[in-house]
C-alpha cells in the first residue's frame, strides 16, 4: 500500500508552512535519511527527511505552495513491488493549497509546551512525517516500518506504547530510538479537550470602522500569527504580576570599557570583540538563576519544573515578528562567549537559519529595547517561561548619597513573574541578586 508523506510539524506551534523546493521528482527512488524537500515555517527553513525506502509515485504539492496544512498530504510513496496505479487511491486524499487563500484563516490553537531538544546529531533535518498518533489499525495492530519492528523486538520494546511520527503515526526508527532512551513519546490520552479559540473582532468588523482607501491591507504571514497566538494565550493564561528596580551600572560601564579596550586587534586594526551591556546582562541573569534555583522555574500543568540549567533565551527583532534564541548554560560561559553566541544566533534567526532546538527550551527571557532609548517596559512572558526581564536604556541622573548631589548611570529593569511558579518574595529575591551582580560585575566570578 502507497505511504503518505505528509507536512511535518516543525515546531509546537506550526499550524501551516511553505514547500520551499523538491528535491526529488516523480519516479527517483529515496532511502530512509534522504533529503527529499525543503519546508519554510514562521521560524526557519529546514530540510526534511524520508522515513521510509520507496519510488516518489506523486507529487500532490507543488514546489513554492504557501499556506500548507501540517499532517497535510504532500506526496505520495511507492513501496516494493507497487507501480503507478497504486497512486490513483491515496491521491484525492491530497488538496494542494491555492496561493493566496481568500478566506480567513483559522483562529490559531494556544501552542503547546515546547518538546525537548532534539539530538544534536540530527542538525536542522525533520521526519517528514509530522503527527504524533497511534498507529493502531480497527483490528489493533501497530503500523511500524521493518526496522523499527526488529529494533523494537531486539530491545524488548512494545511498540504499542509507543507513539509513531512516521506517516499516519506509523512508527519509525527515530520513534522506537527515542523511546529506548526514555525521550520518546508515549500515546497521547484520547479525548483531549481542543485548545479554545481566539476571540476578537474579525477583519470585515475591523475594516468596518475605517473609511474605505485610507488604509492598506496585509495579510498576516507564519511567524505574525503566531507571535498573536502565543502573547495572546500568555496574557490569557498566565497571572503575570512585575517587578521593578533601578540599577547603577558606574562600574559595569568602566568594566565594559576596560575590556574592550584590551580586545586584541586583527589585521584590519578592528578590535577582536566588544562587549555590549546586554553582555553583561544576560550573564548576571543567568547567575542569578543559579543562586536563586527556585526562581530558575516553569509552570507545568499539575507540576512545576526546576531547571537546573540557566537556559537564557534573547528577544531578538526580525522583520514581522519575534524570535527568542536561547543561550544554553548561560552562567557558566563567558561574556567573550556569550557576546558571540547572542551575535551568531540573532544573525541567523533575521535570516530564519536557526534549528528547531536553538530557539525552544529554556525558563527565562531577557528583552532589552535600551537602544531605543526606552526607559521602562513591562514584556509579556514567552511560554512556557517562568519569567522575563525587560531591560531599559542607561542613561545619567541626579541621585542623592550621604547628605550630597550625585550623578551616576542608571538602568531600569522590570520583572515579569508567571505568578504560578514564581511568587512575589521569590521574584524580588531574583532581582535583588540581579540588582547586586549588575552594579558590582566582579561579582559574577564569586
């Protein structure tokens, strides 16, 4: 029986994508592991991989379709022995997406917690199969490729525990790997209540309000709709309450300056690096976390997380919306380290080149809109974050000390606290140890 390849689901909240490019054609034989299609989602563009070993038999979606649905059928997979005519079956199953729909689209679904990282060794590749469904027929048995089967038996794996990313949840070698492991997934409970939809004022009430001509209209792409779907469902869902304090950063400036200073210069007489003070930021962030482990927390439905690791993700602006990398292990690198890794990581997302597991994860956010010359803001916490810090600009006041007039730089920053997991001791604790770290910088080696 023909194999249906279908769109995958390349990150927890891609709803539809855009077939890039083919690389195969009608009638090329591919193994399992070949590179067969290029998929762009609202975050990246990413390569996906054959399951199973066959002949493309049809190509149902064309090369450059936007707008198309994950678990949708792209094409269609011959296996041994089937020629052509075994496609005539499975190829209505198939709608190819028109251009440029002029419907509204669907009220995007609350996005679901963000899955593990993926194995490094696996780059920016996906299954191409996207659902994670069990794959039981009426009469019980489990659709599993010949691989995953013997592997499955060789590890005394039941393969009906476990959940199939291959196509129409068939379980595949990944699957049966992941499971071995303790990573993989198990059979999602039946009857799951569906994610309740966006409420709001349509586009025709919108429009309705305004003079016909005097305004231009622009569909939403991948990444806006998303960046709607997840802070809407943030604000919805989640009890934030803020934190705000006032920072002297005298010292982190001098220090700032006496490192760059020293940065080595290369041929062209431009220095090695130079450090910014987000910089510093981000690495008393992150120690703070780690000195304050309960605030280093996010809210899990009938569990709260307590991540040993100081994940720190970044806000980056990218044309249309949003990104936010995370610097792993964020306090035990050094500023030099984290000043290239933020610089390599916001290059890539404004070119949407970053894999999956570079920008999912993490507890904490840090937003710093300072360069705008921004004062004060209070951010919106990015699912399943536990707590974001907004970072305003520095700038010099007038502040009294013992009896007399002073002027130094100061910066203001506010935390927001998924009220959850983080209660509001707790949060000023956090920002307290920030607070301390930021204005005395040597003590982020104590």
């Amino acid at each position: 029986m023909p194999i249906d390849i279908t769109m995958p689901a390349l990150s927890p909240t891609m709803e539809e994508g855009k077939l890039a490019k083919w690389h195969v054609k009608e009638g090329d034989s591919v193994s399992s592991g070949d590179v067969i299609a290029e998929i762009e989602t609202d975050k990246a563009t990413m390569e996906v991989e054959a399951v199973d070993e066959g002949k493309i038999g049809k190509i149902l979606v064309a090369e450059g379709s936007e707008g198309v649905k994950v678990n949708a059928v792209i094409a269609v997979l011959l296996q041994e022995g089937e020629d052509a005519s075994a496609v005539a079956a499975a190829a209505p199953k198939a709608e190819a997406p028109k251009a440029a729909p002029a419907a509204a689209p669907e009220a995007p679904k609350a996005a679901a917690p963000a899955p593990a990282a993926p194995n490094a060794n696996s780059g920016s590749s996906a299954p191409a199969a996207a659902a994670k469904t069990p794959a039981k027929s009426e009469s019980g048995r489990v659709f599993a490729s010949p691989l995953a089967k013997r592997l499955a038996k060789d590890a005394g794996i039941d393969l009906s525990s476990i959940a199939g990313s291959g196509p129409k949840g068939r379980v595949v070698k990944s699957d049966v790997e992941a499971a071995k492991s303790g990573k993989g997934a198990s059979k999602p409970a039946a009857g799951a209540p569906a994610a309740a939809p966006a409420t709001g004022m349509s586009k025709n009430q919108v429009m309705a309000l305004y003079e016909e001509g005097s305004y231009e209209v622009v569909p939403n792409d991948g990444m806006r709709k998303v960046v709607a779907a997840r802070l809407t469902e943030s604000k919805q869902t989640v009890p934030h309450f803020y934190l705000t304090l006032d920072c002297k950063i005298d010292a982190l400036m001098a220090a700032r300056e006496q490192i760059n200073a020293s940065a080595p210069k290369g041929k062209d007489g431009k220095p090695g690096y130079k450090l910014s003070v987000n910089d510093f930021v981000m690495k008393a962030w992150a120690v703070a976390l780690q000195r304050v482990p309960a605030a280093n927390a996010t809210w899990a439905g009938d569990s709260i997380l307590y991540h040993k690791r100081s994940d720190v993700a970044v806000a980056v602006s990218v044309p249309g919306g949003l990104f936010t990398p995370v610097v792993k292990s964020c306090d035990t690198k050094t500023l030099r380290e984290i000043s290239e890794e933020v610089k390599d990581l916001a290059t890539r997302a404004k070119s949407k080149k970053l894999a999956p597991h570079e920008y999912q994860g993490g507890a904490s956010s840090v937003s710093n809109l300072g360069m705008f010359g921004i004062k004060h803001f209070a951010a919106v916490i990015n699912p399943p974050h536990g707590t974001i810090l907004a970072v305003g600009a520095g700038e010099e006041r007038v502040y009294p000390e013992n009896g007399q007039i002073k002027i130094g730089q100061f910066m203001t920053v506010t935390l927001s606290c998924d009220h959850r997991a983080v209660d509001g001791a707790l949060g000023a604790e956090l920002l307290g140890v920030f607070k301390g770290l930021i204005e005395n910088p040597v003590m982020m080696l104590a």
